[in-house]
C-alpha cells in the first residue's frame, strides 16, 4: 500500500486540488458475492449494501481504522457536564452531491427520517428506548449546529450513530425522496455519487468532483477520503473459483474477503496483492446453560479443557489468526494483559473435570452451517478433540436460516456461532450477555455480569471500561457460558495495477484513496 | 384442437391451486424467516418485530394466503422481500435469460444427439455405437458445474478468448451478448446431449426390430429412406417426451450453471430467494414453473400428431 505523507503547504494545495478537479481516473471493479438490497442506508440492508452505500453517504461521526470514533461531517463534538447533551458542530465547505450546501437543517431532516417508524431504521431501537437510550430532542440552534440530548449518559451512543449497519446514520439531502415519499436514490456527501445499477449484475459510482476531505490520511471511514478513480463498479459474482478466475483474467480488480485456500493459491502469484487484516469479528462456540447437561459449569470447563484452541484456530485460518479466548477484540484498543489470559489445553484435567461432572458420555449435539466456513471447520475440529477426550459429541450441519431460528429460541446444546464485527467490546459482550427468560438467544445470563456491562455502556472514561472489560473477561473464563476461539482475518487479493487498496478490521472495502495504475 | 388446448388449460388449474397451498405452507413451515435472516446476529427483539409487522409476517396464515391468491388472480404477485421489486416482472426479466440459454442449449442438442443415437442404433454394436454410447454415457456422468468451470478456466482464463463474468443480454446487444452465452450453453449441451443420444438409441433399436422395418427392406427402400420415413417418425416420440421434461427441468433451474457463470437467471433467483426466505419471490418461482410444466406438457402432446399419424390430432 502507498501512503502519501505530504508537507503543509503542498499538503494544502493537494487538498483544494483534489476538492476542484477530477479524480486520477480510471475504473476500479470490486467483487460482491451477492446482490444489494437497496441503496437506503440503514434500513433493507446487508453487509454487501452496506459496502456499497457507505461509499456515498457519511454521517456525523464515523469508525476509525482502530475501532475508534472520530468526527466526519462535524467538525466537533462537545459533551455537557451531565452526559447527556451533544452539540455537533459542522464542518465548512461540505457539499452534497447535488451541489447543496450541508446545513443543520439537513442533518436535522436525516435525522428525523430516521427515527421516523416509517423510515425502518435497522437502528431506531438503540435511540427510542426500547433498548435504554432515547433521543429526547434533535435541535439547530443555528445553520452549522446540530443539538441532541438524550435520557441518560451513553458510552455507545456516538458509537451506535457511527455503526455501519445503521447506516453510519448517514446525512442524506431531501432530494433522496421523492415527492409522494419514497425513495428515489441516496443523495449524501460522500466521495462517490450513485449512479445507477442493474439488478442482480452490478451497481456503478461515479467520483464526486467536488468532495470535500477531510486533511491527513484515510482513518477507517474518516479521515481523507479523496476518491482517486472516476468510478467504482460493484460486480455481482456469487462464485468463488469464478471470482478467482475474473481476478486473474482481468476482468475484476478486488476480491474484498477471499477464502484460505485462495489464498495460498494467490499469494505466490506476481501479478496480484494478497492483503490481510484482523478483523473484530468473532467466532466462538456457545453452550446452553439451562441445558440438563451442559449446565454443569464443571463439565463445560471440561470441554474448554479438552480443546487445543490455538491449534484448532491455526488449521481453520490457516495460520492467519491467533487463538483469543476475550470477547474484546484483539485489534480494540482495549485488548490487553488480562485479555490474552484463556483457556489451557490440558486432557488431563479435561478427564478430572468430566469425573467431577458425573459425564457419563450421554450426547451432546453441536450444530454448525456450510455458509460460514469458519464456523464448520471449527466445529469438525472441535467434534474430532472431544470425541477423543471421551466426550460423545455429535456434529448436526443445518442450513443457515434454521440455525439462526434455534440460536434465537436458545434451542440447543452447543453451537458454532459466527458474530458479525462490533466496533466496541461493550457491543461484543452485550451481543452474549442478556436475561434468558426475556432473550433466548442469550447465550451468558449473569446479573452481577450484567450490571458491570450497564455501566459499561453508560460510562465514558476508557480506564474504568478498561478495569470493567477485564473484570467481564476474568468472569467469563471462570464460568464458560462460552468458548470464544478467534477473530477473523479479512484477505483481500488486488490486482497489482490498483494501488491504495487497505482491508481493515471493520471488514468493509474502502475505494476511496484507491488509485488505477494505468 | 382449440377446445383440446382450452380444455387442458383449465384441468390445470387444480394442479396450479394445489401447488400454490402446498408451496405457501412448505416454505413457512421452515425455520427462519426473512426478518431474522435480513438481521442475522445483529436482531434484537424489537426490531425483529417491527421489521416482522413491516413484512407482514405478523398476520394470520390463511388470511396471508387468501391476500395473496387474490392478488395472483389479478396478476400481482407481490413484492420481494428482499429487494421490494415487483416479483412478476422480477420473473419474466428473469427467466427471458435463462429461456434464452435453455432453449438454444437443448435444441443444439437435440440436433446433434437424435442424429447420433439413431445411427448408432442403425449400427448397433459397431464402432460408432460403441462411440456414441461411451461418450454419451461420459458426458452423462460429468455434473455440470465441473465442466462449466473446467471451460471458464480454459476458454476465460488460459485462452482469454471468452469473458468469464457478468452478462450482457442478446437483446441489447447481439454480437457481445452472444460472447456471454457461448460458455454456459455449451456447458448446457454437453450435460444434455448424452441422455437424448441415449434415449434416440433405445427407442430407435425397438423400431428397427419391427416387423413393417423388415417390410421396407425387403421392398427395397434405400437404408436412408427407412431410417428417415419410417424409422424416426416411430422414434421419435419418446425422445420428444424426454426433450419436454428436460425442458421442463431446465427452464425452472440451471442454477448451478447461473452462478458459476454470473447469469442473472430464474435458477438463481429462486435459490437466493430461499436462503432469504423471500416468500412472494419463492411463490412466485414455483407458481411459475409449475405452469411452464403444463405450458410445455401441453405443447409437447400438440406436436406428437406432427411426426406420428397413428396419434389422433
């Protein structure tokens, strides 16, 4: 990857350039392994929506490579004293892609249509109360202010404004709907416009000439986000040997997420970029404690014993990832000494536990899917080790959506469960953590647990989230409602002409600052 | 003959009506539906729920049906779940591709393998029998994903002669749309023209052994006319039945051959519609091809009286 580091003055000159004149040119084709769904951020989504629609909108705040929140089209953010009041102020010169000026007004607008029901904001349950926050007032003192005050002091709530799955609550310009209300196309900010799509086939963006970057180097989905071709086609190509062969006959430019096997096939081939990065995904196997069986907290100590995990996470990633037994990420910020401490491999102790269990080799079922091959290798590995440490486990392989129903009515013994990238670990542990009785699909219901996680998410200050993170982990080990084996690596395979192609661990391609070598 | 296509047309409609119940039922009495599978790990109960309520999901079974089927009666089917197009013109867009693909892929096929199991059962137990029986049951053995792949590699890749993805349609342009089609029909071919050769075969040798076979020899009529005049009219029937079945087959999923070559086809319109349990699209699908098996049924029994008399028109 290059990285362009620039002196101030010609730093300066390169930014009003890049803002008045056209991108370098050229045509970047990515990959997506299926279809989008529509291009309203935020609502009738997926990740491959997403990927598309994050290209053209941006919000107020946005994730930064690390995971972190960073300012996008405020300027700054400025908290009251009590937690509750946030005063967004706007950046200058930023323009949608209509030529309109971005003003509170808009920003108000957007904001409204999102809370709207009508609207179907994936995300409208983090901001109305139903899941503890409530946006109580949106309001523009004046043209470049945004005002927003809620119930309580939220840790997550600039976090959640900034999830890409709710659309980075993009800034959209009212000429994204049309007259009698629905949606014509999104009109945002971001450095890319939309320009048309054929379904099933491909979507086009064309570059936004008068795209207004922020100074410095790209930052996740802040920071400088120059767009440096003229247009990015998302091609629809669902197989993966006919991804690889379009890749090397030229007639795609990125594979975003490729799997291990290609990628010991495509690494040793000069005329392509083999790219990887952790991501916060994570992959674990989850138990259910109100199972007869599996609630014998001895017994699942037992079976954490009797798993070699960093072997297990060496074969199924092919040496990309590390085992990691914390539900915080290894690529957070908050990943640290306590975090790294995990479970042992050691049968011997698998054996003394199944003795004090009074297992009696009664079966235990492990569902797993093919969709996610992370998923199904780990849990034919993970059969393999506790079927040899005398525990009778029994692989099921069930068809996605149906085991998505029984993760979600909790009706199982053990499962291998792929859960998607959440930016901050709070999310990670709120993602497992919850009261059964209300939440099947809760894989840790603690309410000593739970209280520490509520003052995670209300808390600001990082090293009292720090102390609580590790207390959660220390908790989480000792009890084994789950095993937590690793976060996943995003592999990209680039053709060598494109250049500035970064994965990151929000696993979303990024064309922006991506350039075509001629 | 109008009244016979009048009638047939009608006596289908049960069928069609009993596939609707049944297809509606089946897909809900699958695990999962389309508002867990749209939010995956990311649901919490609330918005599960509204997104449920959004989709209707939340309404009474039979009333759900009863919507739906007065909707198809006036032509709408709804729309999809996933994309909220509209799933009539989703399915014709839809299948006009793979149409298009089907039906070039077994009418090259039918020409190459009637020809070629009729002579092979002319010259039973010769060289080019053995041939065609050999290669025929080769080809018949080979699933066609592998060989569409095999030939995206050799003809996209090593020899860069074909694109290997995307699709352009014939339609909108004629030379470049014919590139898009040359791989997945000839995939389609190869995997067809064994079980038509075949069956050419063993219906041509039960002809040959009749006895009014004998008689034209022994008038004395050419080797060609008897094959021809006599021979293929008789022959041909059962083949034609097997071309209307593989018709039917193909035309409602070659889904496989859709996805290795990035088709925007019927196959894989119906399959991505399942794992998202798209219900209209999934309805839609099945009513569709449901009645396509009667449409071509029907014009497969119109055309026996074409080569055999004997059948009454």
């Amino acid at each position: 990857m290059r990285t362009r580091a620039l002196p101030a003055a010609a730093f300066a000159a390169a930014c009003l350039a890049a803002a008045t004149a056209a991108a370098a040119g050229g045509t970047v084709r990515v990959q997506l392994n299926a279809d989008i769904r529509s291009t309203t951020p935020g609502t009738n989504r997926d990740f491959n929506t997403d990927a598309v629609v994050m290209h053209v909108v941006e919000g107020l705040v946005a994730y930064r490579e690390d995971g972190s929140v960073g300012p996008l089209l405020a300027e700054t953010v400025a908290l009251s004293e009590d937690g509750t009041t946030y005063m967004f102020k706007l950046r200058d010169g930023v323009s949608f892609h209509n030529g309109a000026p971005l003003t509170a007004k808009e920003v108000v607008w957007s904001l409204n249509r999102y809370l709207d029901p009508a609207t179907e904001w994936r995300c409208r349950s983090d901001f109305d109360g139903s899941n503890g926050t409530k946006i109580e007032a949106i309001e523009a003192p004046d043209d470049a202010t945004v005002m927003i005050r809620i119930n309580q002091p939220s840790a997550l709530f600039l976090g959640s404004l900034a999830r890409i799955d709710c659309g980075m609550t993009g800034i959209l310009h009212p000429d994204s709907v049309k007259a009698d209300g629905t949606w014509d196309k999104p009109i945002g900010t971001g450095p890319f416009t939309f320009e048309g799509r054929t379904p099933g086939q491909s979507v086009t963006l064309k570059a936004f000439p008068t795209y207004a970057a922020l100074p410095g180097e790209r930052d996740g989905y802040t920071g400088n986000k120059t767009p440096l071709v003229d247009t990015v086609e998302f091609l629809v190509v669902p197989d993966d040997s006919a991804a690889k062969a379009a890749l090397l006959a030229g007639n795609v430019d990125v594979l975003p997420d490729i799997s291990n096997a290609a990628q010991k096939e495509l690494s040793g081939n000069g005329a392509l970029q083999v790219l990887t990065s952790p991501t916060m995904g994570t992959n674990v196997l989850l138990f259910q404690t109100t199972d007869p069986l599996l609630g014998n907290v001895k017994l699942r100590q037992a079976i954490a014993a009797a798993l070699d995990i960093p072997q297990i996470v060496a074969a199924v990633t092919d040496g990309n990832a590390a085992a990691n037994n914390s539900l915080v990420p290894s690529a957070s910020p908050y990943y640290g000494d306590v975090e790294k401490q995990g479970f042992a491999y050691d049968p011997v102790k698998a054996k003394a536990l199944l003795a004090e269990a009074g297992y009696n080799g009664e079966e235990i079922v492990l569902i797993t899917n093919q969709r996610y091959t992370s998923s199904y290798d780990t849990a034919v590995f993970a059969q393999a080790m506790l079927q040899a440490a005398g525990i009778n486990a029994r692989l099921e392989v069930l068809e996605w959506g149906t085991q998505l129903d029984a993760y979600t009515a909790g009706k199982y013994q053990m499962m291998a469960f792929p859960y998607s990238a959440r930016l901050d670990p709070a999310l990670s542990f709120d993602a497992v953590m919850g009261d059964k009785a209300k939440q099947p699909r809760k894989a840790w219901d603690n309410p000593a647990a739970q209280k520490l996680l509520d003052e995670a998410k209300r808390v600001s200050d990082p090293a009292r989230r720090q102390k609580i993170f590790d207390e959660l982990h220390r908790m989480a080990i000792a009890e084994v409602p789950l095993i937590m084996l690793y976060n996943g690596t995003e592999v990209a395979a680039v053709a060598k002409a494109v250049e500035g192609y970064k994965p990151w661990p929000a696993s979303m391609p990024r064309l922006f600052g991506v350039a075509v070598a001629d | 003959m109008l009244r016979f296509v009048l009638v047939r047309i009608a006596s289908a409609l049960p069928t069609l009506f009993l596939v609707s119940v049944t297809v509606f039922v089946l897909i809900r009495l699958m695990p999962g539906d389309p508002a867990l599978i749209m939010l995956g790990d990311l649901a919490d109960d609330r918005s599960l729920a509204d997104l449920r309520a959004a989709m209707g999901l939340d309404e009474p079974l039979p009333a759900q049906f009863l919507i739906w089927l007065g909707n198809v009666a006036e032509g709408d089917f709804g729309r999809s779940i996933s994309t909220n197009e509209p799933v009539f013109g989703l399915i014709l867009a839809r299948f006009a591709v793979s149409a298009t693909i089907v039906l070039a892929a077994v009418a090259l096929a039918a020409v190459v393998a009637v020809p070629a199991g009729m002579l092979a059962a002319w010259r039973q137990d010769g060289a080019l029998d053995f041939a065609v029986v050999g290669g025929a049951t080769l080809l018949l053995s080979v699933p066609s994903f592998w060989l569409g792949l095999l030939m995206l590699l050799l003809f996209g890749l090593k020899l860069g002669w074909l694109p290997v993805i995307g699709y352009v349609s014939p339609g909108q342009e004629l030379e470049r749309g014919l590139l898009y089609l040359v791989m997945p029909v000839a995939t389609l071919v190869l995997t067809e023209v064994g079980v038509i050769a075949r069956m050419a075969r063993a219906s041509t040798l039960e002809v040959l052994r009749l006895d009014y076979i004998t008689h034209a020899r022994a008038k004395g009529l050419s080797e060609g006319a008897v094959l021809w005049r006599h021979a293929f009219r008789n022959a041909f029937a059962p083949t034609w039945t097997l071309i209307g079945v593989i018709l039917g087959n193909l035309l409602g999923g070659i889904a496989v051959v859709e996805t290795v070559f990035t088709i925007p086809g019927l196959g894989r319109l119906l399959v991505d519609a399942i794992y998202a349990r798209d219900y209209p699209v999934i309805q839609g699908c099945l009513l569709f091809i449901a009645a396509l098996y009667v449409v071509i049924n029907l014009v497969v029994d119109l055309c026996y009286p074409l080569f055999d008399p004997t059948v009454a028109a």
